[in-house]
C-alpha cells in the first residue's frame, strides 16, 4: 500500500526531508541538501524523482493525529515509519528540537507503545543516532547506512530493563 498525504495536509513550502533524508538513488547522504531541491519551493526535477522520493510521505503528512506543531518547517522534525519503527529525523541546525515539548512526551509515549511489537523509536541527527527506550535514551553515536540497532529487555522480579547498541555492519576489506 502507498503512503499519502491526509486530508487538508500538503509540504507547502517545507523541503526539509530533501535535506535530511538518505536517497541512495541520488547518491545524496542524509544531512546535505539535495542538488535538485529548490528550498522552500519543492522538488527541481519533480517529473523524474527516484521512486523512493515520490514514495515518502513523512508522518506530519499522513497523521492528522500529529499537530501544527509537528509541521517540519515549524518542528524542524522529519517523522517517518520505517520497518525497524518509527525515526525521528532532526535538523543539524537543531538538534535537540526533540527533546522540546509537545515532541519528546509523544515521542516516549511512542517508544512504550511499539516496545511489546519489537519496533523501536530512534532520532537520527545526521549520522548521530538517538535510541528512545520508554525510560531513557541511548546515543549510539554515528551510524553509518547498513549498521544496525541491538536491544535487549533484561526482567527480574520487580522490573524490566532496557538496553540497546550500536551494531556496526560488516565492512569488508578494500583490495
């Protein structure tokens, strides 16, 4: 099923996942303005996107559950859904605009609710990346495309605790 926008919702003049978002098809890193972005206006080769850009839709679009506030442009927050959970894509220039309210009291609720589904909460700021347990958060600093995010849940009689780590994915020698 493809993603769309909700009722009443648009980019309007927000660019910013044309700025923090990965796509590979462009050879365009997450954290750098694409080449063909037109800031504040959209897309300079809107006709001939790669797949991958006309498929993304971010959360603010498809949630009318998610406030004005969560509107990028305003949030400087990028949400998407991803098979690992839900991502939280924060602009550079900002980087603790998650931590801020109304976001990081959503954004825990998030982490508890996806916890018994296996999925995880994570913010991305640049290559830094943020896992967001329920009852507390976990830097595991850069992380490179194809790394990945272990975690654990250790219960004992009165608790469980959670943990999670950065799994670097394995490089294999140039030659």
């Amino acid at each position: 099923m493809t993603a769309s926008a909700a009722r009443g919702r648009s980019c309007g003049t927000c660019t910013l996942c044309c700025k923090l978002l990965l796509v590979p098809e462009l050879n365009k890193p997450m954290g750098t303005w694409c080449a063909h972005c037109k800031q504040g206006e959209g897309c300079g080769i809107h006709e001939t996107r790669p797949q991958a850009c006309r498929d993304f839709f971010c959360g603010y679009l498809q949630t009318e559950q998610l406030s004005e506030e969560w509107h990028p442009v305003k949030s400087r927050i990028v949400v998407a859904g991803e098979p690992s959970g839900i991502v939280l894509y924060v602009d550079p220039g900002r980087p603790d605009a998650w931590r801020g309210e109304p976001f990081y009291a959503r954004i825990k609720a998030w982490a508890t609710d996806n916890l018994p589904r296996n999925r995880l909460v994570t913010v991305r700021i640049g290559k830094r990346t943020v896992a967001v347990l329920p009852d507390k958060d976990v830097d595991l600093g850069e992380m490179e495309p194809g790394d990945t995010i272990a975690w654990e849940a250790r219960r004992d009689r009165k608790s469980t605790r959670l943990n999670s780590s950065h799994v670097k994915r394995s490089r294999m020698p140039s030659s």
